[in-house]
C-alpha cells in the first residue's frame, strides 16, 4: 500500500471514529433532556434572580440569552462567555449575532439547542413597552426546556429591566390540575401565604440574570443592588400569587378560599385585616356587594388589608373586582359566553399581590387594600332585574342587568375607602366590560331575514355588523334589497360571546385608564410603558356620558341606555358617581378585561403596574428610577367647572 493510500485510510478511520462519537454525543444528550421532560413533565419552577453572571456550563445547564439586536450588537464575548463555555467559541457566538434577523424576534442555536441567542422585536412604538415585555414572555416560554436547572439572561437597559424581569416571570405560571402517576399536582399557598410548590414533586430552578447596557452603548460592570433583588424576587412571588389565583376555579377558589388566601398574606406581612361578610354587609349597608353574592350557595365579603407606617403621610386604597364566578345572574350568560368567568376576580388578585410586593419593598406611606368578593350565581335569592339596592354611598340603583355587578361592589369598595379610610388616592382595578372585546372572538354568525317572498342569509364576521355591549353584539345593518333598491334596517336578538376575548377600546394587551385627573393620567401611561402592564386612556366626561344611567324610580340604573355610547368610560364613571364627580381626590379606574390573561392562561396583570405607579413611595431603588415623581398633590381639586 503505497504512503499516500495509506495516509487517506488514516484519515478515513479517524473520521468514522469522530462521527461515532459525536452520534453517541447527541443521542446521550437528547436521551438526557428527553429523560428530564417525560419524567418531570409537572417540575414546579422556582425562579432566582442573580445580581451577577455565574458561571454554568450550558450542556449540563442550558442556558437563553434574550436582547434586542442592538444590545446584542454591543455585547462582547467576554461579556457573556461565563454562560457560554466550554461548549461555544468566541467566533460561533459572533457569527451568530450577525445571523440574527428579527422578523418580529428570532432565535439562533449556538449549541444543541441548549445554548439559545434570541433577539427581541427592533420596531416599538409609543404605545408599547420599550422593554418588548411581550415578546420576552413568549421567547422565554417557548425556548425553555424544563430541566433541573437552566439560565436566562436578559441583556437590557437599565430601565428595561423591571418590565423584563416581570416578564420571565409571566411565563412560569403555577397553578395545575394535570396528574402524572396519579400525584395531585394542585399548587397552593401555605400558612405563610407564598410558598409556591408541592413538596412531592421535583424542581426546576431558573437562574435570571441581566447584563444592563448603559445609555452610552458600553456594559455596566457594577452589580443589582442587594434590596432590588430582594424586590424582584419578592415581585415574582406576587405576580405567580395573582396568576394562580385567577386560574384557579370557583370550585377551588369561591369567596371563602379566596378569603383565605388574603390572611394567608396578612399573616406573612404581620399586618391588620378585617372581614365583613354575609348578613353583616346588609346591616352595615353594603347593598352593592350583598345584593350580588347573595343567591351563592358562600355569602360575599368586604377583606381590608392595611399597611401603615410610621411617618406616613398620604392614604393610598387599592379596590378590588373579585368575582370568583360571573354566571351573569338572573341576566345569564349563554354557554359560550360563561367559560373564562373564573377569571372575574382578576382585579382583586392583582391588588392582592401588587399590596404584598409593595409592603415587601418598604411601602413607606399608608396602603390599604380592599377586595370586594362575591360570586354572581342564580338562586332562590339571586337579584332580579328590577330590584332597587341602597350601596354604601347611600344612593339608590334600579338593577336592570345582574350581569352588570362588578361595578355595584366597586361602588361599595371606593366608597368604604373614603367615607372610612380617608384616602386621599383611590384606584380601582378590574376586569370590568366586555366593551375592551374584540369582534375577531364572534363566532360566525348567519342572520336570516325576509323582504316580502325572499329569503336573505347574511353572515356576520366583521366589527361593521357589530355594536358592541358588555355581554351582547346587537347585529344591526343595513341590507339593500338589489330589486327594489330600497335599504332595510334589520335587527336581530343579541347573541352571546365570552366577554374575556380579544380587545377593542384598548386591544387584548392594553388596559383601560379612566381618571379625574389628567397627570395621573400621563402617570399611568408612562407607569404602563415601564413596567410593560400596558394601558390607554378612556374618556372621562362624566357631563355627557353618566346620563345614560338615568332611572325614573332610583337615583340610577346600573346598565347604560345606549350601548353605543362609551362603554367602558359609563361603566368606569358608574363607579366614580358613588364617590361623587366633586371627590377632591385622585380617582384612578383600570379596566382590564382583555390583558388579564393570554390564552387560557392568567397573566398577572396590574401587580407591576401598581408597583411602578407608586414605586417612589418604595425603598426600592430600581422602582424609584421608573416611578413618575409627584407633580400633583393628591388632595388638589381635578373636577373642573
């Protein structure tokens, strides 16, 4: 065999050996992660956030790096190569980034898919967070693989890296009912309130950690403070709080459970609580809240947390919609409408865990929080429409929609807040209309009519057949008859859809801001933008829109007349009229029906939202860099004459 031949054998030989092994390589470790997610299919995960890089080798802990494209331009591989090595080379991870071409985002392997590079969408416009708090939420559920252990790391402004921290979190949400091997995988809250798993099955344990880029272009090499740490995790912890709560059904979280997940939290914060529950709200006069909970099988309560340190000097109340169940009432909703009402009481879980957070990071002025709870179900006992309740304010409301009772318990719960707490701010929160919804969740719809012998069939798919009501789209049209040339008004009876669709004041991400005061509007925004809770504002104009509520017997009805007139501004101003138009205060009402989960699972919407909006009342450095500073005394006169 001559040198050559047996050069080129040599090197035939070597190669086939390079290829066994690198084939016994990837079938190990796919075996491993395949191992890892068929037995740990239901790993609880718990979340730790790190105030530096350390050091991981991404085959045995994989590793997402999320950034917008510019960022990642910036980074260097030095930067980033204690999550990368041994396993990528200075040379792949460049090649990589230049690879990247977001289309909104994209993703590229830079090493057996444990090892991701993912950009961020480049375009964000006015109305969206600068953080892409959306797109970091999907990329990080999509691209994780449930291990015992893997990294995320967020390469971000300083500014951006609340919005996106909050947005790892969303992607980990804790409640379940699956089973593997006959285990109950149910997650509840211990004694102590907080404690996320259960204890029979295995972890999984998500590091995230941030390279912040400063406004210059170059690296920060300082690390997180210790205390802001501290309050993003204690943030993680109240967003899971929230979103498990609202996915939980009524059969799992009536007014009783939900009751006692408050306590749970009082007894964690070592604060004061109060209950008034059943018979006792009629007595005391809260006709909103036990004219719609009492034909449930559990009675309604009124929960008040309250923080008060010393020194404070504002009262700031936090109310919250906490409907465990909206069958609609005696005004019932249709089969397809009534699924998703679990997620009713998304106002008052938000409040729940945004009070828990903001007492975490050393709330230094009064706070109390509020929950109206009840579950609107049908019964011997139920409200009809016709009844006549006396709330709180004192003022009397004609019922001529049960499944208008969300703003009958806020009603009760603002008006609690200044009659006995004196808050000098008030914000309701609450999945309040389906005047946020959406025509493109209308199921197809065939309207049949005649115009003397013929017989029309008209399909409605688009907004343009629809004027929108809370729980109803009144199809109403104009149908040309082509012989006779003359246009038709037809009307057809309302047809039910959910009421949790997709958005149309403000679209499925955006809540709805309502409010007396135009800073705190601004404030609101801003605070949507930063903390990626994002808002929009609805009109405020209480002189052309309360009207609609007239009632010829009762001070008011608790259903508008028109249904085209403003939806979710009357519904919002229903609740403002029982603290009065003249409040001297700030009144601040979000609406977020749509935002408050996406798909079928629970967001945790409003808990960064309320804490970026009173972050500068916080210890909390990071909170108070994003905060809105005070430009508007609480107590200063908004209602102008």
């Amino acid at each position: 065999m001559s040198l050559t031949r047996l050069l080129n054998f040599n090197r035939r030989v070597k190669l086939f050996k390079l290829t066994i092994i690198a084939k016994r390589f990837l079938n190990f470790s796919n075996s491993r992660y395949k191992s890892d997610l068929t037995s740990n299919q239901k790993m609880t995960v718990d979340l730790k956030f790190n105030a530096k890089l350390t050091q991981a080798d991404p085959h045995f802990k994989p590793v997402l790096i999320i950034g917008q494209l510019r960022h990642l331009n910036i980074l260097k591989f030095s930067d980033i190569k204690l999550k990368l090595e041994p396993r990528v080379t200075e040379e792949t991870f460049t090649k990589a980034v230049a690879c990247l071409h977001p289309s909104p985002t994209d993703k590229i392997s830079l090493y057996l898919d444990v090892a991701t590079l993912a950009a961020v969408p480049l375009k964000c416009s006015r109305h969206n967070t600068p953080s892409r708090a959306h797109a970091i939420t999907r990329l990080v559920k999509n691209n994780t693989l449930n291990v015992s252990e893997e990294n995320v790391v967020i390469v971000c402004e300083r500014s951006d890296l609340f919005a996106s921290a909050c947005a790892v979190v969303r992607a980990f949400p804790l409640y379940s009912r699956k089973t593997a091997n006959n285990t109950n995988t149910r997650v509840t809250n211990s004694d102590t309130g907080i404690k996320n798993a259960n204890d029979n099955f295995g972890k999984t344990l998500v590091n995230v950690e941030f390279i912040v880029v400063e406004k210059n272009g170059t690296i920060a090499r300082n690390e997180l403070d210790a205390f802001d740490l501290k309050c993003l995790q204690e943030v993680e912890k109240a967003i899971r709080l929230t979103a498990r709560i609202v996915d939980t059904p009524c059969n799992e979280m009536n007014v009783d459970n939900f009751v006692e997940e408050v306590e749970c939290i009082a007894r964690e914060l070592n604060c004061e609580s109060s209950i008034i529950r059943g018979e006792q709200l009629r007595e005391r006069g809260f006709g909103g809240i036990y004219g719609v909970g009492k034909g449930a099988a559990v009675p309604p309560a009124l929960v008040l947390l309250s923080h008060e340190p010393k020194g404070a000097q504002e009262t700031i109340a936090l109310v919250g919609k906490g409907i465990v169940y909206d069958t609609g009432g005696l005004s019932i909703k249709g089969k397809t409408a009534m699924p998703g009402m679990k997620r009713d009481c998304g106002g008052a879980a938000a409040i729940l865990g945004a009070f828990y957070a903001a007492v975490k990071c050393d709330f230094k002025q009064n706070l109390h929080a509020i929950f109206c709870l009840a579950e609107n179900s049908v019964g011997p006992h139920a409200t009809r429409p016709d009844d006549i309740h006396t709330l709180y304010s004192g003022r009397t409301v004609e019922i001529n929609n049960t499944d208008a009772e969300g703003r009958l318990v806020l009603a009760d719960g603002v008006c609690y807040a200044q009659k006995n707490l004196k808050a000098n701010i008030i914000l309701d929160m609450a999945t309040l209309t389906g005047a946020q919804l959406d025509a493109a969740h209308v199921p197809r719809t065939y309207f049949s009519y005649q115009v003397g012998q013929r017989e029309f069939k008209h399909l409605c798919t688009c907004l343009s057949d629809f004027f929108v009501d809370s729980h109803y789209y009144s199809m109403i049209w104009k149908q040309t008859d082509a012989e006779s040339n003359q246009s038709m008004l037809i009307s057809s009876k309302p047809s039910r859809v959910s009421t949790f669709g997709k958005a149309i004041a403000t679209g499925k991400y955006h809540g709805a801001v309502l409010t007396n005061s135009e800073e705190w509007e601004v404030k609101s925004l801003e605070a949507g933008r930063k903390s990626g809770d994002l808002l929009a504002p609805i009109i405020y104009c209480p002189e052309l829109h309360f009207p609609e509520f007239a009632s010829a017997i009762a001070d008011m009805k608790n259903s508008v007349a028109d249904r085209n007139n403003a939806q979710s501004s009357c519904a919002g101003l229903f609740v403002g009229a029982h603290l009065g138009f003249d409040y001297p205060g700030i009144w601040i009402h979000v609406d977020m029906a749509a935002p408050v989960h996406f798909g079928e699972r629970a967001t945790g919407y409003g808990v960064a939202l309320l804490l970026t909006l009173f972050g500068n009342h916080t210890n909390c450095s990071m909170l108070q860099e994003i905060a809105s500073n005070d430009s508007e005394p609480p107590t200063k006169r908004v209602c102008r004459d």
